[in-house]
C-alpha cells in the first residue's frame, strides 16, 4: 500500500497493492477522522508529508 498526501489541493490518494486507488479531496465529510485512522493503523510508514491537521477530539 502507497499513501500521497498534495498539501497545495488537500488531497490524499491511498494506492493498494493491487494497483486500487482511493482519493480523497478536500471537500470529504468527515476527513479528520480519515486522518486520524491512517495516522493510527499506518504511523511511521506515512510520508513526512503527510497533512498534520487538527483533528475534532477523535
């Protein structure tokens, strides 16, 4: 699995292993809780670009 934060548009693609991809935009419901979830299942393996927003008390 390959994850691809832009900063610029606020995008994240998630690329699997089979070559899948998943984007997310900026306009997404509920993306501090996308974040979160990824921070916590994938930790170090984020890129060091990865966004650092706040997240709503999740």
């Amino acid at each position: 699995m390959e994850i691809e934060s832009n900063p610029k548009d606020r995008m994240v693609t998630i690329t699997g292993a089979d070559g899948t991809k998943i984007v997310y935009s900026r306009f997404l419901a509920d993306r501090p809780r996308l974040l979160l979830e990824l921070k916590q299942r994938c930790g170090e393996d984020l890129p060091p670009d990865f966004p650092q927003e706040p997240h709503d008390g999740l």
